[in-house]
C-alpha cells in the first residue's frame, strides 16, 4: 500500500537538494526556485546545493547527507531536486531512508520531485510504498508551458489530474500502479537492489539524446531479463533527440520502440507529452493508472 504525501499548501517549508549532476546554469535554476516561491511556498536552499566535486553536485557523503537532511527535517513538506545529469544511484549504495516513525513525533513522508536521474530516487521511494512525482526539476520547470505548471501543483496539492491523451499501438485496457521513469537511468538499475518489481505496473518511460541502437540495446536487454513480465501495459512519453545522423542506416527510434514492445500483448500508448526537451506533464509514482490501448488515454486514480 502506497502512502501519499500530505498536501502541499503555500507557505509550507521546502527544501532543495542536488542529488545529481553540479548546477551548471543558475539563471534557469532560479527561475525554477521564483515558480515555487510565487506560489507562496519557502523555498530553502540547503547548503552545498551548488558544490561540485567533477561531474556531481558535491562528493558522494556530502549529497547522500543533504538528501537525508532534508527527509529528517520536520518541518520540512517537500523535496525539490535542482537537476538530473548522474549521481543519484551513487547515494543509493548502501542506503536505507530513514525511518520517520521512530521519532517521539512521526514526521509524514513528503514529496519528492524530479525525473531524468532522480528516476533512482523515486524508484527508490517505491520500494517503501511513498507516493513521489515524476515532473519538472528546478532547472526544467521555468521552460513548462502555463498548463504544465499548473499541473505540477495541482498533483502536489491534492487536486484530481487530468488524462493525458496520445497515440495509441496496440489495444486494450489496463490498471495497475503508475511507475515513470527515464529509460537509461531504470535499465541501469535491473537485477539490482534498487529495481522495484514491475509486475502489475504500468511503466511509463522516456528517454533523450540515445541513438535507435541503444534503444534496441537496452529493450532488448529487458526482455532478456524476463522484466516486461507481469507488466500490464506501456505508456511512452517523449523521446528526444533519439535518432541517428542523416545517412547512417538505422530503424528510427519509434521503429525499434514499436518491434521491441508491441509483441508483448499489452496495451501500449505512445506519444504522450512527458519527457526532455518539452512539455513535462508531471506524473505521480506509486498511484493506480488506467491506460487505454484503443483510445490513447493515460488516466489517474479511481
């Protein structure tokens, strides 16, 4: 059973952490931070969120500390992540969240969101049946449109989320719990202690900057692995920027999508406005979906 954050509501204390890549535009970054504050929210910035150790936001000890800071913090309702890049699965080594019902006054579990890197950390949360959201990072989300944004409070406040329509593959309807995720990011968790199960799931994937071939590499990697097994249905976001240069012969990404998934007897429907590189339509994990195959609809709740 998945446990559901209390609601946010402006003036609720939330924290920023960089469990990932280091901040490498603060412009967009800010931008992001000023969308929460003007909806009335306090925004704290915990400190060493703009360290940088190489490629990380900071060393391994010192980002796996803020996040856990910010999870302990009783005030604390929300955890906004600044971006993706890579990092998060390094903090997983080894961690267990801590538990906040051991405290002499339990502490609610709060929101989490992010996507892209920080699918490790939302699959993560899955694993301890936290509801968590798969949206816009701080360094994303001055670039949604008016609806997306909208959207993204409308999940973290409590109010009912509105179908998300696309195209449909193959038929059929299916429920089961909602699982998003960046494609690479969850194929380099399978087989790990980090891989949530994917039975009775619907997986929602999208993915960026990866050529047709390692698409195919990595689908067929999932088959291999047996993990579409139990599945009950497949909800595809954007793709971005996933296909091969002009004169090299390859299947697009969309052809390689369709021959490695559309035998798997389940419905499938792609095209649905999530993802890199445009409209992030916010999703939350751990909630029951329905996805109809024949209509194109992705829908959330009862």
């Amino acid at each position: 059973m998945f446990k559901i954050p209390p609601a946010l509501k402006p003036g609720d204390l939330l924290r920023v952490v960089a469990p990932s890549g280091c901040l490498r535009n603060m412009e967009v970054f800010e931008q992001g931070v000023e969308i929460w504050r003007s909806r009335g929210y306090r925004v704290e910035l915990s400190p060493g969120y703009d360290d940088r150790w190489g490629h990380l936001a900071g060393t391994d000890a010192d980002r796996r500390q803020r996040l856990a800071d910010a999870w302990q913090d009783p005030e604390c309702r929300g955890i906004l992540c600044a971006r993706g890049g890579f990092g998060a699965s390094r903090l997983l080594e080894d961690w267990k969240w801590p538990d906040l019902t051991t405290a002499s006054s339990p502490i609610p579990p709060k929101w989490l969101v992010g996507f892209s890197d920080i699918t490790c950390l939302l699959w993560s949360l899955s694993q301890i049946g936290v509801v968590s959201v798969h949206g816009p990072v701080l360094t994303t989300l001055g670039k949604e449109p008016d609806w997306s944004i909208e959207r993204l409070f409308d999940l973290v406040e409590g109010r009912p989320l509105a179908p998300l329509e696309g195209k449909p593959w193959t038929g059929g309807k299916a429920r089961g719990i909602l699982l998003p995720a960046n494609l690479t990011v969850a194929t380099n968790l399978l087989g790990t202690a980090l891989q949530p199960s994917v039975a009775g799931t619907i997986l929602a994937l999208e993915d960026t900057a990866e050529a047709p071939y390692r698409l195919d590499r990595m689908l067929t990697q999932w088959r291999m692995m047996g993990v579409f097994q139990g599945v009950r249905g497949i909800a595809l976001g954007r793709f971005s920027s996933c296909e091969n240069d002009p004169g090299v012969p390859t299947l697009s990404s969309e052809e390689v999508l369709r021959d490695r998934l559309c035998d798997l007897g389940i419905p499938i429907v792609a095209n649905l406005v999530f993802g890199h590189q445009g409209a992030n339509a916010a999703l939350p994990v751990g909630v029951e979906a329905e996805l109809d195959g024949d209509r194109g609809i992705l829908k959330f709740g009862n």
